[in-house]
C-alpha cells in the first residue's frame, strides 16, 4: 500500500505528484503490460543483449568525445 503523508496546508496537486511518482516506482503498470502478451525467453534474452549493446556504443560515444 502506497501511503502519501501530506503536510497542512499542502496543495491537492503536489500530493497527487508525489502518489504518482511512488506508484511510478514500484513498476505495477510496467509489470502488467509485460504480462499483457508472452514473449519468448529467447527474445527477452535478444532485446536484452541488444539494449546492452546500445548502451556500450554510447558509452564509448561518450569517452571518444
């Protein structure tokens, strides 16, 4: 359960932000729609491998410039 102290005087909006951002983190709605449809394990393992590639390129981006 997300619990969302809010101070006196508080404004609606900034504590609706602050539920929002810890709703964000805990991954619910990501979670869900991984599981909305299967994907292979071969696949995860593929798009895996090329996100770390990505990363690795950008990286090396990074310290060339």
């Amino acid at each position: 359960m997300i619990i969302v102290p809010v101070k006196e005087g508080e404004n609606i909006e900034r504590a609706l932000k602050k539920f929002k951002r810890k709703f964000e983190k805990t991954g619910v709605i990501r979670e869900l729609r991984n599981r909305k449809t299967f994907v292979k394990k071969s696949v995860v393992r593929r798009d895996e491998i090329k996100k770390a590639i990505y990363r690795q390129h950008l990286q090396l981006e990074e310290e060339n410039s």
